[in-house]
C-alpha cells in the first residue's frame, strides 16, 4: 500500500541496532529491519468519522432515543438493588424472627423482584432496538460507501488494490457496530453508574464519596491515555492488515501467472514479509493491552482494599453496619465492573475509530473527475467527434498528448495506429472521460464533454477492450449488462451476431453457466465474444475497439468480422487495432506518434508515403502492427 510522501509518519522496527531497510508499498527486504510508511493518522480525525455514523444515524433518532431511555432504566434499576439489600441485610441482622418481621422481608424482596423484572425487561426492550437500528445504520453506511467508491476515477480504482477497498466498506459497518456497543453499553451506563454511586455514597458517607471520586477520575484519566497509548500501534496494524488483503487479492487473482511463472515460493515470501509486518504489530499491541491491564488491576485492588479498611474502622467506631458493608462492597462491585469495562471499551473505541477512519479517508477523498453542478445530458444523435488542441500529461517531463486535434465526421470510420505509447488508448480513455484533460477541449456533436453528465457520455459509446473483464454471473447476465432491460430474445439475438452462441449452446448451463472471477472459465476468445456481444446489444452510437480481435484466433475472427461490419453500420467508430483485415475497413487510419498526429489517410495512401506508417507495415509479421 503506497501513500503520498508529503503526508506520511515512519515507523522503525528492528530487532538490534542495524539500520532498517526501507519499505515503499513493495515487498519487505529483511522483517527484522522493518520501516515502512503510513499515511498521517490527524488527516481523518475521530470526530470525521463520528460525524459520518451520526448523518446515518440520525434518520432513525426516534429509534435511538428509546434504546437509550431503556438502557438508561436497566441502569438505574442497579442502582436501586445496593439500598434494597442493605434494608434486606439490616433487617436480618438486627432482628429475630417474627411475624413482623416477615411482613417487613416480604415487602422488601417484592420490591427486589419488581426492580429485577424492570431491568431485565428493559434490557431485553433495548435488544430488540439495538438489532433494528443498528442493522439500518450499518446497511446505510455500506451502501453510502460502495455508491460514492463507484463514483472515484478510473485512476483511483488503478492505485487501489480491489480486495483493500472492499474490506475498507465492512470495516466502516463494523466500526459503527462497535462504537454503538462501546458507547450504549460501557460509557453511557458508565456515566449513570458513577452519578448514582457518588449521591449514594454522599447521602450514607460522604467522605467515602469524595474518595471514590478522586479513584474514579484516576481511573478514567489512565484508561484514556493508556487507549491513546495504543492507538498509534492500532492504526498501524490497521493499515497492515489492509496491506495483507490487498497483497493476498492481488495473488490469487493472478493466480495463473503465478503458477506459470512458478512464482509459489515468491508470492508465500511476499505475503510471509507483509503478514509478518501485522504481526509485530498485532503482538505489541496485545503487550501495551497486558500493560494496561496490569496497571489497572492495581488500581482496582487499591479501591477494594480501601473501602473494605474504611468499612472495619467505621464498623469499629459503631457508625457502620453489616448491611452498610453490602451497600458499599455492592456499589464499589458495580464501579469496577464498569471501570474495567472501560478501558476495554477505550481501546475498543479507538480501535474501531482506526478502522473506521480508511473508508472515512476514501469518503473524504473528492471524486477526481465529478460531474459539473446541474450538468446536462448528452445529446448524441449524429456521433461527431471532435478533440481541439488537446494536452494531456500525469507528469508534466512525459507528455502523452500535445496540442492533439482529429475531427470525425459522423458515423465515420477511423483506425489509430501509431508506435507503443503513441498515446492512442489515451485517447479514447479521455473520450470517455476517464480522465480529464489539461487544456483543448473534447466535443460530441458539439457538446463539451466535460459539461454533460458521465453516464449520459459513457451511454452513448459502447467500448470493447484488449482484454475484456466478465463479471462473475451467469453469461445471460454478462450479455444483459450493455443494456439492462433487453429481453433474453434480444440478447440471444446479440449472442448469434458475435458468433458466441455456438459455444455457448455447448455449455452444460448454456446461457445460465456462471464464467467464474473476471470471466476465467472462458477462453480469451470466448471472453472477446462475449463483450462484443454485449456492446451489440448496447447499441451506441459511438462505438471505440481497443485490440477487440486481439485475443481472437485466426477462425474466431473472421467469424467475428461479419458481426463487426454489422456492429459499425451507422456508428461513429474508433478502431485501435494491427490486424489489416480490421484496418482496411476503416474510411480512414490516423498515424500517431509522440502524442501528435502525423499523419492520416487510407491504407494504399498512407504505403507510398515514408513514413511512420510504412515502417510499421514493412516490420509487421503476419499483418502486425505494434500497440
């Protein structure tokens, strides 16, 4: 996981006093000389990630309110049980059976029961709330976040391993959950406790109170310096354990290289280094906990023993009874309990704060290419193209196009050929504006590109890449995708057009076969089919292929050229392609080099003039012309 170095903090880790090896988003040289690099943990604060569950939260706040109120009941119902057992204690210790007696026990255990029924039943109430407000809250915050993930740009999507980002979505859920569990049942019952302990402490002994204050605040101080102690550790094994799912996607999704490669032993070395990196991380954080429950412990031995001492000498002195013991030992009990809870819940908290915090990055994060306000459906009824002086560059020393005008008349037909990095992908990647381009201007039909909403532009051009990606669904679903509401008659249609239904019809499931991830059951060739199909049945008036024969046979393709011929009839086309049966049927080739255009006509103008063109054809094997 690579981060931008302006904002980063280092952390060293070493096993003796070599200087570490540094780590820079590959893999690790050496684990017991470790540094690597995080992003700064202030850019994202707690209270950005408070606010993001809160606007979730909020729509159901009707809902909270009465989860509260019965916690807040369940609470004080323990609050109550300390007098009742000190009358109950008292009662019994003081006197000797009798009628009376019994009279004044029953009353009070019928009291005892009537407050157990209200606490156990207000818990139960809160379950039920908690299961329904909690489950919305979570689902809500998914959603928000795989809707404005799908709005970043082709480029963040490319600096982002896939498997990251979706454990980044759960771990925002999951950190709502928590948060609610930590504040619902330790800090808010906390605070009731400790009000009603100290008034009940007061009201019987109020130096006691006092006392328990100044423990209390102690207490509360150290657990929150201690949690503030492990955050740094927290959200650094965050971000490692991030790392440890992208660097395990990214190998099983590239499994086949892997194994062709025989890379075994390489790729369990790199994911052995970024999991060993988690490690160190994951085991000082549990050292820092064990510390922080040592000191603790301390601190709850010290209050036991010094009520248990004020309790005998008072007893001693005759201002203190046994049931004042109960009343005492009882709520010092429920103080604890909750105080230990506490530091739990500290580092709980910020443990979910750090997860939470690298979707709340990615929600934070502006979308690269937005949309303008009130931007304007695209009107493509004729499919004129046109780029007018177009730059553009990621770093201003490497420009990939400079000064760039092509008109394309509609439904004109043209084929890009040029050297590797001409900059011709770059060209139709900035026609579907998925990125945006440092000066010129791009219009279709006379409409800027950059003023019209993305979905009307990328509606109105259908696309088939060098290498087509299928989801993992059905074939049905795959082809279905270029238009969402066809009929499966309308996608068969499709299908015969592409050539693809004869192999498909040979398929167990037929159309229902499920392709497997980024479509690995097919082959290249059958993938290609697929995704022309799908851009046939799309139907665009503007239609771009990327290499789309590239990975078909010598019988593939000339099955798939009659579905092309059909697929370009009344289209604006843009070809990229080195295959001269795909080239010759263009109305005109754009020859690019350097990010220029160099020159442009037909096939048999473009041989008798010395240039680029001509030295790529004479070189060519077989008709090849490199991207």
């Amino acid at each position: 996981m690579e981060f931008p170095k302006s904002k980063i903090s280092r952390l060293r880790l070493t096993s003796d006093g070599i200087p570490p090896k540094t780590y820079v988003g590959g893999t690790i040289s050496k684990i017991c000389h470790l540094s690597f690099e995080i992003p700064n943990p202030m850019e994202v604060t707690n209270r950005d990630v408070l606010k993001v569950f809160w606007q979730h939260a909020r729509k159901y706040k009707g809902r909270v309110f009465f989860f509260l109120f019965f916690i807040s009941t369940a609470v004080m119902t323990d609050l109550v049980v300390p007098w009742i057992l000190k009358d109950l204690v008292d009662t019994v210790s003081t006197n000797t059976p009798s009628p009376e007696v019994w009279l004044t026990l029953s009353k009070i255990l019928g009291f005892f029961g009537l407050i157990y029924f209200i606490g156990y039943t207000s818990w139960r109430v809160q379950g039920y709330i908690a299961a329904d407000v909690q489950s919305h809250v979570s689902t809500d915050l998914e959603k928000t976040s795989v809707r404005y993930l799908l709005g970043h740009s082709y480029r963040f999507f490319t600096d982002n391993f896939a498997g990251s980002l979706v454990r980044k979505v759960g771990r925002l859920s999951r950190g709502f959950e928590r948060v609610l569990e930590e504040v619902s049942y330790r800090f808010f019952p906390l605070i009731i406790i400790v009000i009603g302990t100290f008034f009940g402490l007061f009201f019987r002994f109020p130096i006691a109170a006092y006392l328990f204050l100044v423990w209390i605040f102690v207490s509360i101080v150290f657990n929150y310096l201690g949690a503030r102690w492990k955050l740094k550790t927290d959200v650094l094994r965050a971000a490692a354990d991030s790392e440890v799912t992208g660097v395990a996607s990214d190998m099983v999704s590239n499994i086949n290289t892997v194994q062709l490669f025989t890379g075994n032993g390489f790729e369990n070395q790199r994911f052995g280094e970024v999991k060993d990196k988690w490690r160190i991380l994951q085991r000082r954080g549990w050292w820092q906990s064990e510390t922080i429950f040592a000191v603790q412990g301390f601190l709850m031995i010290t209050i036991e023993f010094g009520v248990l001492y004020l309790g005998a000498l008072w007893w001693m002195k005759g201002i203190f009874t046994v049931g004042d013991f109960v009343f005492m030992q009882s709520y010092v009990f429920a103080v604890i309990n909750r105080t230990w809870d506490l530091g739990r819940g500290f580092r709980g908290l910020f443990e979910a704060f750090a997860d939470a915090k690298e979707m709340v990055t990615v929600l934070k994060t502006k979308h690269e290419i937005p949309d303008r306000t009130n931007a304007k459906e695209l009107k493509a009824h004729h499919g004129k193209i046109e780029f007018k002086k177009v730059k553009f560059f990621f770093d201003k020393k490497r420009v990939i196009l400079d000064n760039l005008s092509l008109v394309i008349k509609p439904r004109e037909k043209i084929a890009l050929v040029g050297p590797s990095g001409a900059g011709k992908t770059t060209v139709t990647k900035l026609l579907l504006r998925l990125f945006d381009i440092k000066g010129g201007k791009i219009s279709v039909d006379g409409q800027d590109i950059s003023k019209v909403s993305q979905q009307s532009l990328r509606q109105a051009i259908s696309l088939v890449p060098q290498e087509s990606v299928l989801f993992h669904r059905t074939i049905m679903e795959n082809i279905r995708y270029g238009r969402r509401d066809a009929t499966d008659e309308e996608v068969l249609e499709a299908a015969k057009k592409a050539h693809c239904h004869e192999f498909i019809d040979d398929l167990p499931n037929g159309y229902n076969t499920y392709v497997g991830e980024r479509g690995v059951k097919l082959s290249g060739g059958e993938r290609q089919r697929v995704a022309i199909a799908r851009a046939i049945l799309k139907n665009a008036p503007i239609l771009v292929l990327d290499e789309a024969t590239s990975s078909l046979d010598s019988e593939s393709e000339s099955l798939i050229q009659e579905a092309l011929r059909e697929l370009m009839k009344n289209k604006t086309v843009i070809v990229i392609a080195h295959r001269l049966s795909t080239i010759m049927m263009m109305d005109r080739i754009v020859v690019m080099d350097k990010g220029k255009i160099v020159a442009a006509g037909t096939h048999n103008d473009l041989l008798e003039d010395e240039g680029i063109y001509q030295k790529l054809w004479r070189i060519q094997a077989g008709g090849f012309i490199g991207e």
